[in-house]
C-alpha cells in the first residue's frame, strides 16, 4: 500500500502522527510504503521521525521522503 502523509510546516500533533504510522503498519506490513515531502518542520518532521522508528528502512527519491518495509 502505497501512502502519502503530507502537512502543515506548523503543525504539531506528534501523537496523531504516531499512532496513524503505528496502525498502518500493523495493517499492511511489508506492503507499506510512505512517501512525504521531508519538511525539516510541522508534521513532515514527524512522518519522517516516526515512520523511521516504525519501519526503519528510508530512501531519499528527489528531495522526496520514500520510506519501504
């Protein structure tokens, strides 16, 4: 399954971001892939952060965050 998690530069609900990782990886397992824009900010900080400790596999593609299990 193939995901995109975008957001806003501001925006700061850690555990909302958590939690939706968490649950979509116990859904799909090795089919989950993340992709999101990689802002150093907000809640692409946060998919990056926790997609990471999630699924702990990451590769960039175009200034992009690809993230696969």
């Amino acid at each position: 399954m193939k995901i995109g998690i975008i957001g806003s530069s501001i925006y700061e609900n850690k555990r909302k971001i958590k939690e939706t990782i968490f649950n979509l990886s116990r859904k799909f397992n090795e089919d989950l892939i993340i992709f999101s824009g990689g802002d150093s900010n907000g809640a692409e900080k946060y998919v990056k952060k926790y997609a990471l400790d999630t699924l702990k596999s990451i590769q960039p593609i175009l200034k992009k965050i690809y993230i696969h299990i």
